[in-house]
C-alpha cells in the first residue's frame, strides 16, 4: 500500500527565493515556462522506493494523468489492478495488491503533496523551496539538469530533485524524499503535456464487495 499510497501524494502539488546562480537558473526557468500553460498531463513511469532502514527497495509501473485543477489518475501495471484516483475533491485509494476489498476514501486536501508537478514543484518555485543545482546528467538518451527544491514550509517531503531536459524544460525524473527518509523516484517513460482526456479517467468506481473506509 505505502508504495501507491505516498505516489498519489507526490503528484497532486513547487515556487521565489533570491535568484538562483548557475546553471540552476535557466534550467528551472526552462521548466517553470515548459509547464505554466499544461492544463492536462498523460505519462507512463517507473517508480522505485528505497528505505534507507532496511536497504529494501520495491518498484511499481504505470500510467499517470493529470488535468488541473486537482484531478489524478494512477494506474498500475505493476502491481496490476492497483489504481489511485483523485477526482478533486476526494481521493480513492483502491491497493488489491496488499489490502484486496478494501477502499480508502480521503479529502483531496489531504494527500497534496507533489504528483502534479505542473502545480506542486513548478509554480514559483523560488518562493517556496531553498534551489541549489544538482549538475548535469542523463536519463535515457536525454540531457537535463538536476535541481533541488528543499521546501520551506512543512511537506510530506523534505527534499524534492528534478531532471528538467535540457531540449524542453520537461521534467523526466522526479525523487522525493520523505519524512520518515525513504527515497521515492519516478522516471517518466513517456510523456504528453495537455493530452486529451476524458472527465470519466477521473471517476472511480467502488469494486463489488470492496468496502469503503473514509481515511484521515
């Protein structure tokens, strides 16, 4: 649960300190202008999680959307049948994988936290989090740069890294840590800004004979 649980946070929500120096400027700058007009985002991705207690790590696939304002859709492919929805004002967490006819049901202002980068890591950033440049380096066949957002405020994270391309500004690999100190990355395999799609990718349906808890 804790793997598909912690991700729906990520992507649901970063932004103005004094000017960045280096290489870290123009390569945040690249990705605040690459995601400022996204209203809907359709990707696929790898994730691994990492505990740094135990030295475990466990890994999920997928497919990611997300339409502004508030809207995500997870879907597993790994473990198969897992899916997270949030349809802006409550999140669905449905994990057959580890806890099978159960459903929890939360406010959606509860599990912000970072899925949605567009809203969470890329709206005036430097307000937000303390930016430091990562360096260089390649995911894939691509160039990007790395840059660390440490937040300000308190998160359900404490550090969050990006991979922005170096071609387009779009964010290929994404880290979070959090609290507890588990490490949670997602490569984005593939990724499509403002894709059509359709309001019904936000509906989740309770499974027969699954029962429904209502969460924190």
């Amino acid at each position: 649960m804790r793997h598909s649980l912690a991700l729906a946070a990520l992507l649901l929500g970063i932004g103005h300190i004094a000017a960045a120096q280096g290489p870290v400027a123009p390569a945040l700058d690249k990705a605040v202008a690459a995601y400022r007009n996204v209203r809907s985002l359709r990707a696929t991705f790898d994730q691994t999680l990492t505990n740094p207690v135990t030295s475990r790590a466990s890994t999920a696939k997928g497919e990611l959307l997300v339409k502004r304002p508030g809207r995500i859709s997870l879907t597993f492919t790994q473990p198969a049948g897992d899916r997270i929805v949030s349809d802006g004002s409550r999140v669905w967490i449905y994990l057959p994988s580890s806890n099978p006819g159960q459903v929890i049901r939360t406010s959606a202002d509860t599990q912000g936290m970072g899925l949605d980068v567009s809203t969470e890591l890329l709206t005036d950033p430097r307000a937000r989090f303390t930016v430091t440049d990562g360096g260089a380096a390649t995911v894939g066949d691509r160039a990007t740069h790395v840059v660390t957002l440490v937040p300000k405020t308190a998160r359900n994270y404490t550090r969050a890294r990006l991979w922005i391309g170096d071609a387009d500004g779009v964010v290929r690999q994404l880290e979070l840590t959090e609290q507890s100190g588990v490490t949670r990355l997602v490569v984005f395999r593939t990724i499509q800004l403002n894709a059509t799609i359709p309001a019904s990718a936000f509906k989740f349906q309770v499974p027969a004979g699954a029962k429904v808890y209502d969460g924190e």
